[in-house]
C-alpha cells in the first residue's frame, strides 16, 4: 500500500489472488503455468469490469455534459480519506474513476466503508438488484 492507499483494485484482486496461502493444487498449478495464467486472467477480468463501470456510469447520466465534467482540468478531487479506502488511482483522479473503481471491487465482493459507499451513491453509481 503506498502513501495514497492500496493499488487500483484491478491490482489488489491480482495481489490477493498471489497471496493465497500456500496449498499443493496452487504448487501443482504453478508447475504447469496455470496459476500464472489465473492471475493475469483475474487481473483482466477487473480491468474490463471497470471499463464497463465507466460505460454503465456515464449511461445513468442523463446529461453526457454532466458525466464528462469530472474530466475536466479542476474538477474536484475525491477527498483523501475516501480515496485511500479504494484505491491510490482514484486519489489522482476524478470521481468517474472513483466511481469506476468502486464498482469493480464491488462486483468482486469488495466491502467499502460506509462512507465509501455514501460517496458512491451520491455520485449515482450503478447498483445491482
């Protein structure tokens, strides 16, 4: 974890897949190369979750001027203490980003903080039923 908080969650889903405790079907499997395919697959997995994190977003927003207004030089910054719950790539970034990132970790059984959430909510991000 750097000092703006954990890797994006793409990153930190790899991350947790490496850190798995050691078990002789993850030795075996490091044998024969799948393992590391298992990762990288996991890694891509949330990566194209989180582009469609980014469509599904911009879809709610009745406004496309309203969505693209987070890319613009000067848009408020997602306070540090949020950011640093998801992840450092949300911090230098905008709240698409941080909506994006949220609903990665979300898809993928992440559980954010209350507030984290609150945040996510406000900004009308896409929630399943």
């Amino acid at each position: 974890m750097g000092h703006l908080g954990p890797r994006g969650v793409a990153d930190q889903l790899y991350d947790i897949r490496r850190m798995v405790k050691f078990s002789p079907v993850r030795w075996r499997a490091e044998i024969v190369g799948s393992y590391a395919r298992t990762k990288q697959l996991e890694k891509a997995t949330a990566i194209i979750v989180h582009e469609f994190g980014h469509i599904i977003y911009a879809c709610r927003h009745v406004s496309k001027d309203n969505f693209w207004q987070y890319k613009k030089i000067g848009a408020p910054l997602i306070p540090y203490d949020l950011s640093a719950q998801v992840s450092s790539y949300t911090h230098a970034n905008n709240y698409n980003e941080f909506v994006a990132e949220v609903f990665t970790g979300c898809v993928s059984g992440v559980k954010y903080s209350e507030s984290v959430m609150s945040l996510y909510r406000k900004c009308n991000g896409p929630f399943f039923t």
